[in-house]
C-alpha cells in the first residue's frame, strides 16, 4: 500500500474517513476523458487485487472498475480518495494465515 502512495505522490496527502464520497455520483460520459487512461486501469488493477486483504475498499473498487474503457477525470478523482483513505487506515488489512484447520476466525472492534 506504500508503494502504490509513494508512486502516486500521494504520501503526503490529506487522508480522508471514507473511501467513497456518499454525494458524488459517477457517469460513463461524465468529465474530461483521461490523457493516458493506461495509469488509471493500473492503479484499479492494483486496488483490485489489493481487496483481498482490504474487503472496506471492495464495493469503491468495483464500481471504478466499471469504467476501465474510457475512464474520466470524476473517476480518477474517486481513485485518489480510496488512496487517501487507504493511507488514513494503514495497518488495518486482514491477515491471513495457515493455522492447521479449516475453520475460519475473525476479530473485530465493535466500535
């Protein structure tokens, strides 16, 4: 997760609560197309697969992925907000591991 800030620039940033803006609503066609939509799919792609162990960015990264052909400046917008999320909960991904059985153990803080 780091490594995806630092090669953002993102380091820096102004971390936020929540990884999606509740008010802002995204369209196909709405904004400016991307100059190089290559770096946007990259860096969902790596959101993707990095949902494994961070299921709270899961539902903000599918609907991002919905807009892999022609990504727009709203869209890669909502992509800097999951890494500002991402860097205000660092340390807070699943872990997992093998601990000799199949039966799946969780822990969570109810607050």
């Amino acid at each position: 997760m780091l490594d995806i800030l630092e090669e953002t620039g993102l380091l820096g940033s102004k971390p936020v609560e929540t990884p999606m803006d509740p008010n802002v609503k995204l369209y196909e066609d709405q904004g400016e197309l991307l100059y190089n939509p290559y770096r946007y799919r990259r860096l969902v792609g790596k959101l993707n697969y990095l949902t494994i162990t961070r299921p709270d960015i899961s539902f903000a990264v599918s609907v991002l992925s919905q807009f892999m052909k022609d990504p727009r400046l709203p869209h890669w917008e909502a992509v800097i907000r999951i890494l500002r999320y991402l860097k205000a909960h660092l340390g807070g991904d699943l872990l997992n591991k093998a601990n000799g059985h199949l039966r799946l153990e969780s822990f969570t803080d109810a607050d």
